[in-house]
C-alpha cells in the first residue's frame, strides 16, 4: 500500500522549527538512491522528547516519484558517533501486489534537543537488490518562542515537504499583538477561497499540495481592546453596567437573557428590575430618551442602531431598529403589545414581559424585558471601528 505523510502531524500542538533536506542521484541498473527529508518539531529544554512534545517524521522519495516494489530500513545516529540504529523496517512489496510506491515515511521522537543527527535511508526489494542511502542531516533545535509582533506579520517561513499526492505546505509566523492584545485565531485563504484556521494562538498551518505560485492571504483575529468610551456599547460584558449609568431606581436595567453579536450589531434581550404599575418606572419612556437624545440635542446616549422598519402583517406599523419591547404574558391572559420572536428573524430567542400580582386587588408588578440593537461600526473616543484582522498576502 502507499504511504503518505501524515498532515495531522504538524498541526496547533507545537511551532514547527525546522526542515533538512538531502540530495539523490540515480544508480543504473538497480534502485534509485531516494531523496531523504526531515520535518520537526522541538519542545523546550526541559521537555522530555514525547509524541506531544518533540518529533520528527524522516520521509524517503524515490526522484520523480518512480515507482517500485520496495522495502525501505530507515537509521540514524549522533554525529561523530558510529553506532548506527536502526530506527525502523518496512517489508518489500509482496509478490503479485499491483500497488507500487514511491515514498516511505516513519515518525519517532527518540532524538534529544540540541544533538544534531545523521540520517540513512536505503530502499531494497525481495530479490536482494539494494539502493545506495540516501543522506541527510539535522539538529532537534529547542524552540525559542519571540516576541510577540505589533501589529504586523513577521518573519514568515515558507516551506514545502514530501511530493506527489503526499505534498504538503507549511507556513510559520511570530505570533501577533495589537493594543496589547494577542492574536488568537488566525484564517487561511488560497486564492481567495478560506481553507482552514488556526485556533487557541496557534502561529503555523500545513495544507495539503505544493508551492505552485498561489496567492495566501492570513488574517489574525484577536480580543479587542477595552472600550473607554462611555457612550458607546460594544461588548455584552460591558451591555449592562454602562445602561445603568443612565438608568436608575426602579425598572433600571438588570441583566441580559441573551447577548450576542450579529454582523455589524450587538444584539440583546435586557431585562430591566421588576417595578409596581403606580411608580412610574417604565422603561418604556427611559429608552425613549436615550435613543431620541432627548435634553441631549438629540443626540443618542449610546450607539444604537438607527431608522426604523415596518412589521409585516401590521399596516402602517413600524418598530424602532433600535429597541423593540417584548410581549406581555400575565396571569391574566396575552396581549399582542410587542414581539415574542426576534423582530429581525435572526435569532430563535423567545421573550416575554412578565406582570402579576401578589395579592387580589393588590399593585401589580411588572418586568419588563427589550430586544436591544447596538451598531459595532459607531466610532467613540476610546475605539473606533475594531482592530481586527491584521492581513499578510503572499505567493509561494
């Protein structure tokens, strides 16, 4: 069967630091010598080599993937040494098997950092007829995380293994800050077209084919920086105690059912503190000023989403864009004040004001809950549009 390099290898566990690659010629008459190539990944010095830690797979090609039935016994040993181990065996092809191959990959993490190797690969079939090795050599060097980068791509590593079908890329970077706020996520397109991210920080990415001269481009995502601008709402941790400077006593904004950001707007369901009807703490009439602006020259108190837009089924009805209240339910029955399902049909939530009483014939008490828009895109003196991504193109 043929055997390809494993992509899964190279991927978010560890920086890959390093690749040696070796020279091949043919040998007429018998097999050709194969081109003999190490990727790595190295830990820190103080890291027992592991699967999770420091490997490396050694990868065996016979020149323009020229096929044979082939065995291939893989050795290596510490430079200036002359122990040679053998590192593992793979049997030739048996007789009457039509699958021929061209390349013999093994992955061991039985080298030490800061040693360097050499490495022996030769090919043999079932007849006895051997290749010459094919050389290499390389050194397990422990990885040295740099400093984080600001605000822009550096030192970029470009590299290539294996070839044919089992051809891969691989791409390495510094990771990234911005505002003092790292990276976290990194997107891979090809051509324009996302082919996969990085997650939890991870600073490299393997692709499966060769270096035919696409065009990359990697984005870096991250946190953003906190908002300083006391007008402007960007974030569900910062939904509720910025409303509440506006709002106070009674009905005053509580907490949030659900919060959650959709393209260019923060959406929410604000629940607001339970009131009696005879105290006059509406929040109705609260919004209603922080989104007209009213004693503030018609300015809004924070960055709701303006306009408005007409609600099907009702003519000549329309919500605001900005807020809209929930529907009442009480012990009494429904009434069709509000909207129950998201008004922007974007979101399955469900949300409903709540009133009762705790006495016959006593005050009622309402709570009040409203699906809240805020515009991501509103600039403040503390923020602005966001700091993500940062960009890099390049073709390899």
């Amino acid at each position: 069967m043929r055997k390809y390099l494993s992509i899964s290898l190279f991927v978010g566990i560890l920086a890959l630091v390093g690749l040696a690659i070796s020279r091949s010629h043919a040998d007429e008459g018998g097999i050709l010598t194969p081109k003999v190539e190490v990727a790595y990944r190295a830990g820190t010095t103080e890291e027992a080599p592991s699967e999770e830690s420091t490997g490396a797979t050694i990868i065996a090609t016979l020149p323009d993937n020229v096929e044979c039935e082939c065995g291939a016994r893989f050795e290596a040993k510490k430079q200036n040494s002359n122990e040679w181990i053998v590192l593992g065996l793979f049997a030739p092809i048996e007789e009457g098997d039509e699958q021929q191959q061209y390349q013999w990959t093994l992955t061991t993490n039985i080298f030490e950092l800061d040693a360097t190797y050499d490495i022996r690969v030769r090919l043999y079939d079932r007849f006895g007829t051997e290749s010459p090795y094919g050389t290499t050599q390389f050194a397990m060097s422990p990885f040295q995380e740099r400093a984080c980068s600001d605000g822009v791509f550096t030192n970029l590593e470009k590299s290539k293994v294996g070839s044919g079908e089992a051809a891969a890329v691989i791409f390495a970077w510094d990771k990234l800050c911005k505002s003092q706020k790292e990276a976290n996520k990194y997107k891979v397109y090809k051509n324009g077209q996302l082919v996969g991210e990085t997650d939890q920080g991870a600073n490299n990415f393997i692709y499966p084919g060769t270096n035919d001269g696409s065009t990359w481009k990697i984005e870096a995502y991250g946190e953003e920086p906190p908002n300083t601008d006391p007008g402007v709402i960007k974030t569900c941790e910062e939904l509720i105690t910025k409303l509440q400077t506006r709002g106070s006593g009674p009905g005053r904004p509580e907490s949030y059912d659900n919060c959650q950001v959709q393209g260019s707007w923060l959406r929410a369901i604000v629940k607001f503190q339970a009131y009696r009807d005879d105290s006059g703490a509406n929040p109705g009439g609260w919004l209603t000023r922080l989104v007209y602006g009213i004693g503030n020259n018609g300015v809004p108190y924070f960055n709701f989403v303006p306009g408005q837009f007409p609600v099907p089924g009702y003519p000549n009805n329309h919500f605001l864009n900005a807020y809209v209240n929930c529907r009442d339910e009480g012990q009494n029955g429904t009434n069709a004040s509000g909207s129950s399902v998201d008004p922007w049909n974007q979101f399955p939530w469900i949300c409903h004001n709540e009133w009762h009483q705790y006495v016959v014939n006593g005050p009622t008490y309402y709570t009040n809950r409203y699906w809240m828009n805020f515009d991501l895109n509103a600039s403040g003196t503390g923020t602005g549009t966001s700091i993500w991504p940062v960009t890099t193109e390049f073709t390899f």
